[in-house]
C-alpha cells in the first residue's frame, strides 16, 4: 500500500481507507462556511501532532486571523498556535509570502526581474513569482503537506481565467514533482448537492473531496464526500458532518459504502 497522509479529520481516514496517498494534489470544495479552513486546520494539527510538519499558503484571511478562527472554533486543540510557533505549522499569508519572496537571497534576483523598473507589480506578476519561487520556499522547509486556501480567491484576484488555470495547473504539477502531497480549497459557488460542479483546471489533480448540503425532507445536511482518489480504494457514499469544539465529525462512515 502506498504511504498516507492522514486527515485527521473524525471519519476521513476510514472514508480513504487509511488517508491520502502521499504525492496526491487533492481538491477540497464546499460552500463558503462549509468548514473547509477549519477542516484543514483539522489536518494541519492532527499531522503536527503526528511529527509531520505542514504548511499552509492563504490567499484569504491573514495569518493571525486564520490561527485565531481555528482556535475558536477548536478549543480541543489548545496547543495550535504553540505547534505554528514552533513551526511545525507554517501559516504564511499574502504579505508573509511576499515579505518572505522578497527577503530570500535566492529569490532576490528573479523578483527583481519580473518586477521590472519601479517594481510596480501587477497581481499577475506576483502569481508569476509565486508559481517560481513557491515551491522553492517550500522546499526548504520540512512541510511534506501543502494546503492552499483558496483557489477562488486566487481566481478572483487574478480576475483573467487563462491565468487562473495556469497558475493552477503549473502549482499543482510543481508540488507533486517536488513531492509534496497538497490539499487546495475551491469555493463552490452553489454548494448544493444537484449543482456540484468543476472547471476543466481540476481534472488533472488526483482527488477531490467536496462539502455541501442537501436538502433532504426540508431539512439541510451538510454532507461530505470523496468524489475521487487515485490510489486507494475508497467511499463514495456522502456522509454528514459537524464541526465539533474536539474537531470535524462525520456520522455513519463505512468503507463497504
Ligand atoms: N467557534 C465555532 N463554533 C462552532 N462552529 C464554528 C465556530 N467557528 C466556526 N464555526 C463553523 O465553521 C464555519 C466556518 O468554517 P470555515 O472553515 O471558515 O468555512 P469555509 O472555509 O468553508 O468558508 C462556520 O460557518 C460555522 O458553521
Ligand atoms: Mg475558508
């Protein structure tokens, strides 16, 4: 059996018979609140504690923000931002990206150059920068898992869909040449169960874990499920799910589904 990297999250594991693949790029869509930074949060911490550092790329909230909403909604894990600290966590936000692009001797010298003359940088430079130097940053550090939260924002801020899609596909080829196991968040723009759809820039990647919601009854559910995973066996029944202060729980998880 291929090695794993685990979730962490109550249930997932069993749902991936084990976790995910080492080396996959993994989709996590869902609705916006659906929980997919806390899952990850979830992720970070459970492999943290489980002596495999992680790192976090936000394109979103800033760090401080994000470490703060995990620890609210996780009182359980009381140790996060001790683990983040420590390092055994990387948290890096837009301006600790460009502060740490902009800093690294290495990276110095193609920053300058796509930032040419004043270096008034274009958004779409930046992506530049970052599908380049990324991935270098990341290989100095121990991380072997690599979270990007989110992609839409990406989307939004590059606002120029060629772009987008390049900056998607070239990442996630980078990462899993580099080795690393990824998980990037989309948002769905209508996360009900009927309308759940992906862009042609998602098919490449190696598995995709959505949430929504049905509307089963006139009640809503949130539900998980693991659309797709290459190597390994896995679900394919969509379970609920609640975010507990012990971390996210999903009910009725069977590997026979
Ligand atoms: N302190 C908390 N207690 C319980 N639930 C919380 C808490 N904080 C956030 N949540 C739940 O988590 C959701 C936000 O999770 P988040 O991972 O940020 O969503 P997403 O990244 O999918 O937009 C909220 O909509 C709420 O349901
Ligand atoms: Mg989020």
């Amino acid at each position: 059996m291929r090695a794993r990297i685990i979730t962490g999250v109550g249930g997932v594991d069993k749902m991936l018979n084990g976790g995910i693949p080492e080396g996959n790029q993994v989709i996590l869509a869902g609705g916006p609140g659906a929980g997919k930074t806390l899952f990850c949060f979830e992720m970070l911490y459970k492999n943290a504690k489980a002596g495999v550092n992680a790192a976090l790329v936000s394109f979103d909230e800033s760090r401080k923000q994000l470490v703060m909403n995990a620890m609210d909604a996780f009182p359980e894990f009381a140790d996060l931002n001790q683990l983040v600290d420590a390092g055994k966590i990387e948290v890096y936000d837009m301006e600790s990206v460009e502060k740490a692009l902009s800093n690294h001797p290495e990276m110095n010298e193609e920053y300058v150059n796509v930032a040419v003359g004043e270096r008034e940088r274009t958004l779409s430079a930046f992506f530049k920068q970052m599908e380049i130097n990324l991935p270098k940053l990341l290989g100095k550090s121990q991380a072997k898992l690599i979270v990007i939260d989110n992609l839409t924002a990406v989307r939004n801020l590059i606002q120029n869909d060629y772009d987008y899609r390049n900056f998607v596909t070239n990442m996630s080829r980078i990462l899993k040449g580099r080795g690393f196991t990824s998980l990037a968040i989309v948002d769905l723009a209508d996360p009900r169960e009927e309308s759940v759809s992906f862009g042609p820039e998602f098919f490449a990647f190696d598995g995709i874990i959505t949430m929504y919601y049905s509307l089963g009854a006139g009640k809503k559910v949130a539900l998980m499920e693991v659309v797709k995973m290459r190597g390994t066996g896995h679900s394919h029944k969509a379970v609920p799910y609640e975010i507990l202060p012990s971390g996210i729980k999903t009910l009725n998880v069977g590997m026979e589904d």
